[in-house]
C-alpha cells in the first residue's frame, strides 16, 4: 500500500458519518469557500507486512469574530472524527486507527481555525 491507500481508508470511513461537511483529501481546493470542512493528509507510509502511517485529520470552521474560534463547533467535529476513527477500529480485522494528539491553531488566512488530530493507522499489507 501507499500513502494514497492510507487517505482513502480514512476518506472511506469519514464519509458516512459526516456527511453534511465537505471531506478533502491532501488540501482543500483553492475556491473552497465552506465555512467548515475536514482535509484529510498523511506522512509517508512504511513498507512491511504491517504498514504504519501518521494520519492528519484537520477540521477547519470559520471564527466567530476576528481571531476568536468557533470552540464549540470545534470541538463537536474533533468528537466527530475522533469517535468514528474509533468505531472502524473496533469493526475491523485490517486496519485500525490509534488517535495520538489532538491541538486547535489558527488557519493561515487569519479568518478561521482548525483542530488538527493526529492518528496512526496501521494496515496489513494482503
């Protein structure tokens, strides 16, 4: 497997459970103007009959007022991601997700923040 195979898994269990906010893989498209939406991105992936990966899942909302976060909304999608990556741990027999991190910081442009959780994923290579 790739890097690749690892963002669509979790692309692939994201979807169902969070279906009414836009999901991206590897960056958000540059005229993305949702007020908020999740990008899924990951590091490089190692070989092996076990393949282990750092899964970002970042879930971006638009401030409230200027520099000040939408806390709630934040953390209510954190909760989202982090308890659905669970559940398709406890419901499978090939991949499994270990949530590690998680910190809020301000987004690039100044008008938003993001929760940015981190998860290693662990796959075995059939």
């Amino acid at each position: 497997m790739i890097t690749d195979d690892a963002i669509k898994a979790v692309y692939k269990k994201l979807i169902p459970a969070v279906s009414a906010v836009p999901v991206y893989q590897y960056a958000r498209p540059a005229n993305c103007i949702d007020p908020a939406y999740f990008v899924i991105n990951a590091l490089p992936i190692g070989s092996g009959i076990l393949q282990k990966c750092i899964i970002n899942v970042n879930a971006y909302c638009d401030d409230v007022a200027p520099g000040v976060p939408d806390s709630l909304l934040l953390a209510t999608m954190t909760n989202l991601i982090i308890s659905t990556l669970d559940q398709a741990t406890a419901e499978s027999s090939d991949i499994f997700f270990f949530y590690q991190q998680q910190n809020v910081y301000r987004g690039e442009e100044l008008k938003d923040h993001y929760s940015n959780m981190r998860f290693e994923i662990r796959l075995l290579n059939n």
